[in-house]
C-alpha cells in the first residue's frame, strides 16, 4: 500500500487511520457494563443484591465407580436426587429475582458441581481459576466454555506454577478484597492475582487459612458491609483483627455438627442482611435470625455428599 502524505490524509483508508477510523474509547468495565459487546457481569461486594448466577446441571460423570474420596467427595450423590435439588434451587433463584445459567459440560470432572471454585467475577471480567486439585484439572476449561456462551469476558487465568479457586477470594468492597491462602490457592496465585488486582486499584489481604479448611469462604461469609459470620474454630487472631480494622463486625459460629457436616455458614448471601441457608441447620438458623438476619432454607443433603454446600455449587456472575 503507498503511503498517503499529509496533504493526501483525507483519502487514506480506514484501516490506515484515515477518516473512517473509530477509536475504541470506553474501557472495558463500561463495555461490560453497557451490555453491548460483553454480558453484565461482575462483582465489588460480597452483599449486594444477588443478580444473576451460574449453576452447573448435573450429569452422568456423578455415576463414577470407586470410592468417593477418589473424587474428593464424602459420598457418591444420588443423582435424580440431585437433580431435583438443583431444580428446586433454580425455582428458588429465580424467585428471588435471580438470573440463572445452567453450565452444562461433555464428561467433566465430578467436581464441576462446584462453580464458586471455578471463577471468580470482577467488574473488569472473570478471572478463571485453575483448581489445585489433580482430581479437579481441565474443570477451568468447561467453565471457560460456559461462560463464553454466556458472552462473559475472561481477562485472567493463573499461569505457571499458580493455583487459585474462586471460594478463596471475598470482596470487601470495590477497593478491598480478602484472599485466602493454603490447600486451594497457593501464594503464587496470590501473587498473580493481587498483582492484577492493584492494577485495577484493588488491594488484596491475604489470609492464610488453618488445615482442614477447603477455602475461606468456609471460614468467613459477608452478609453485609459492616457484617460478616465467621467459623470460631478457624479463624484466626490476624483475620478477626483485619475484620475489625476494616469495620466489620462478626457472629462468630462455634464448631459442631451443624457447622462441620451440615455446612451451615456455607451460605449464599442474597442481598444486605438476606441469605440463603441449607435446611438441614436449625441451630445457626436460629443464631443468625437472633442476629438480625432474614434467613431462607432449601435441602441440600445430596450436595453435602459431595462435600459442598450453597456457597460452593452457587458460581456468582454478578451482584447489584
């Protein structure tokens, strides 16, 4: 192609910069956000009004032979029972003004049950996770397929040596999120994402998380900006501190049969000081109603085989 001089600008094409050239000028959280291009999504806080969710519709990879803890699970779910569990929580979500996608997967993992490990929503765009589980490897894959359906841009995935699953990272508010580190998340994937994270303006916390605890959001819950419910027997003396250096009050759970087995903080929050709760725990239900709390309650017993509650099988797109 000649060159166009100055004087000849005005008849330079387009795709040289000349007249017809547009320039792309709104940055992606307004594309995401103007709804055009990209699907709305993302996430600042952890209590606004839940808007939209995707759920995975469960398949014939939970008919596997063997033992469960094969699969990271406690039990192998029954699955017609599983299936009319997801459907009755679909009903409910959509009750409540809730959008729902249901992801479905040729042959993934079993584990794909679980989309809040699998992605985690920013305003900027997702950011896929890369399980750290060997059982749970290529999931991220089938999620990605998902959310590209659904027309959700994906701006990060750890590389390298990093793990990061979605359940570890809890925002604050837009400018403040806390990150959990240990089985799931390793500190090379906080470090990719607190990285990111600062060049979006956003600080990331580390929390490093006791044995025995899959993420942090089976250590700490938001159910409003100056709210939190929190495991007593996992927390530590440094989050509860970090809490209260951020303005964040507690109810503090104490370990039992209803927190450990029943996943009873394992809750999805609907909006501010609203949740969604598994049925199966009357004693935190009653603890959180004293505490103010509007509680509602579905049966999940198939999912608790897997080893996941509400929080866990809920992948949050966005929030109001």
């Amino acid at each position: 192609m000649s060159d166009f001089p100055p004087e000849r600008a005005a008849e330079r094409p387009a795709t040289y910069g000349g007249p017809g050239w547009q320039a792309r000028d709104a940055d992606l959280a307004t594309e995401i956000a103007q709804g055009r291009l990209w699907h709305p999504c993302g996430c600042g806080n952890e209590w606004g009004r839940l808007a939209e969710v995707v759920i995975s519709q469960p398949g014939e990879e939970l008919l596997f032979d063997g033992p469960a803890d094969r699969y990271l699970m406690l039990a192998r779910p029954d699955l017609p029972r599983l299936r009319c569990q997801t459907a009755a929580l679909v009903q409910l979500y959509q009750g409540q003004g809730v959008q729902v996608h249901l992801a479905q997967a040729a042959s993934p993992p079993p584990n794909f049950l679980f989309m809040r490990d699998l992605f985690w929503a920013t305003r900027q765009g997702v950011i896929l996770a890369r399980p750290a589980a060997q059982q749970r490897a290529g999931e991220e894959r089938h999620a990605a397929l998902a959310l590209a359906k659904i027309g959700v841009p994906i701006i990060f995935q750890p590389r390298g040596t990093a793990t990061f699953e979605g359940a570890d990272a809890l925002w604050r508010d837009e400018h403040t999120v806390l990150l959990g580190t240990g089985l799931r998340t390793n500190r090379e994937g906080f470090r990719q994402i607190s990285g990111l994270l600062a060049d979006m303006g956003i600080r990331a916390h580390e929390v490093r998380l006791p044995a025995g605890a899959q993420h942090l959001l089976g250590v700490l819950n938001f159910v409003d900006h100056d709210l939190a419910v929190v495991h007593g027997g996992r927390a530590s003396q440094g989050l509860l501190g970090l809490l209260a250096d951020l303005g964040v009050g507690t109810v503090i759970l104490s370990p039992g049969r209803e927190l450990e087995v029943g996943l009873g903080m394992n809750f999805v929050t609907l909006g501010p000081r609203r949740l969604l709760m598994p049925s199966a725990c009357p004693g935190i239900e009653t603890i959180l109603r004293a505490a103010g709390l509007e509680v509602l309650a579905i049966e999940i017993g198939e999912y608790l085989k897997a080893a996941g509650g509400l929080a866990c099988l809920t992948g949050i797109l966005r929030r109001e």
